[in-house]
C-alpha cells in the first residue's frame, strides 16, 4: 500500500530533551516536506526536500532539523524542544519536485507535547 | 507570496443540505488551488484541484469546487452533505520556487460541523 509513516504517533517528552521524528514514504517521491499544524493557524511548512541531499528552509524552521540521506525517509530533529514546539506534525511527500503544482501525501501525524 | 484565505472558521449545516465552504486566493497569474479534508485523528487527503481549463472540478467523495477569477475565489460545493463529511477542509495554493519554499501554502482551515 502506497503510504507516508510517521513515528512516533504521540510523544511527550521534557524540555531539552533531544528527539526525532521519522518519516518514510514508499511511492519513490522526490519531495518530501514537514508541517506543524496548531490550531486556528493552520499547516506551516517548516522544512522540505526537493531531492536526497537537498533540503530547504519553510515558514517555520527554527529549532528544527532535517536530513535526507535517502529517498525513502526525511526525520525531523528536535535538538533543544522547548514547549512553544508543542504541536501536531505532519510529514508529506509529493511525485515530483514541483510540489506547487503536485497533490501532496500525508502521514497520519505525530502529537508532540514537551513539558 | 501566494496566499489563501478562508473566512469560515466553523460552518453548520443539517444532514443532506447542501455544503459550500469559502476560499478566497491571493495570486497575481492564474493559480494552482487545492482543497484537501483531515479527518478526525487522519493526516491530509485531496480532495480535488485547479490548475486550468474548465472552472468547475470535480473531486472525491461528491465535492466540486469552482474557480472564479473574477472573484478571486475556489469556493468547495456539495449537494448534499453525510454525517461521515463531518471533518476539516484546508483550501490551499501551490506556492512557486525561487525566492519562496516550493510546496503549498494552506488556509487557516474551516471545521465543517454536520446536525443531524
């Protein structure tokens, strides 16, 4: 089945502590992108990559990190989480590198609280 | 920076009305427009999407959606709405590269709540 994972579901962790989120997609896509999603402000982008080795800033990238080693996953790092990263998260990937023009896949998303 | 706005953060509506939900763009050319639904607990799906052509779509589950340019709008339809449409719908904006993050840009989001 064509789908986008994330793990994990739901975390709570503490203040500072380090934390990844993976994500992996098998549909062979290009673009893969990470959106947190809060409540009356919609999605925003945070990251996204158009390609393995290529990564680029969103509309919300700081205190995050991203790499993509490989087609297949692009986690998130959280080196230093703070509270005001409390938030849904959603990994999505899209056919090609045109994502504006693509429709775009979703995980099912990652409810992350930090304490 | 193309944007999309959708002024209803809750609509209400009876079981088997029918649906529309707002969706205004802000885009100089002519747009790539989304509409995707979250589910309860669910990730993103599409619904449908714009890119040129005829300005009616078609999509998914019974939903159309019609581009006005005019009216700078892509406003979401349906006849006749189940309890199952109950859920939140994203109008979104494909976002051009080179200077912006390549991907989407997404509304706010409008709630959709079904009476039975």
């Amino acid at each position: 089945e064509a789908q986008v994972t994330q793990n994990p579901r739901y975390l709570i962790t503490v203040t500072g502590k380090k934390l990844t989120v993976t994500c992996s997609q098998n549909m062979n896509h290009e673009y893969m992108s990470w959106y947190r999603q809060d409540p009356g402000l919609g999605l925003r982008q945070i990251y996204y990559s158009m390609n393995v080795e290529v990564t680029d800033k969103g509309d919300v990238p700081e205190g995050y990190k991203v790499s993509r080693k490989e087609k297949r996953n692009f986690p998130l790092i959280l080196e230093s989480p703070s509270p005001n990263q409390t938030s849904l998260y959603f990994c999505a990937s899209s056919p090609s590198w045109g994502a504006r023009y693509n429709e775009q896949f979703f995980g099912p998303g990652t409810r992350l609280t930090v304490l | 920076a193309q944007s999309v706005t959708q002024p209803d953060i809750h609509i209400t509506v009876s079981e088997g009305a029918s649906l529309e939900l707002r969706c205004n763009y802000s885009y100089g050319a002519t747009p790539y427009l989304f509409w995707y639904v979250q589910s309860p607990g669910q990730g993103l799906q599409l619904l449908l999407k714009y890119f040129s052509g005829d300005t009616l779509v078609q999509g998914i589950k019974g939903f159309e959606a019609e581009f006005k340019r005019s009216q700078s709008s892509f406003n979401l339809r349906k006849p006749s709405v189940h309890w199952s449409d109950a859920a939140e719908y994203f109008c979104a904006v494909g976002t051009i590269s080179g200077g912006g993050a390549d991907g989407h840009n997404f509304g706010k989001g409008t709630q959709l709540i079904i009476q039975p």
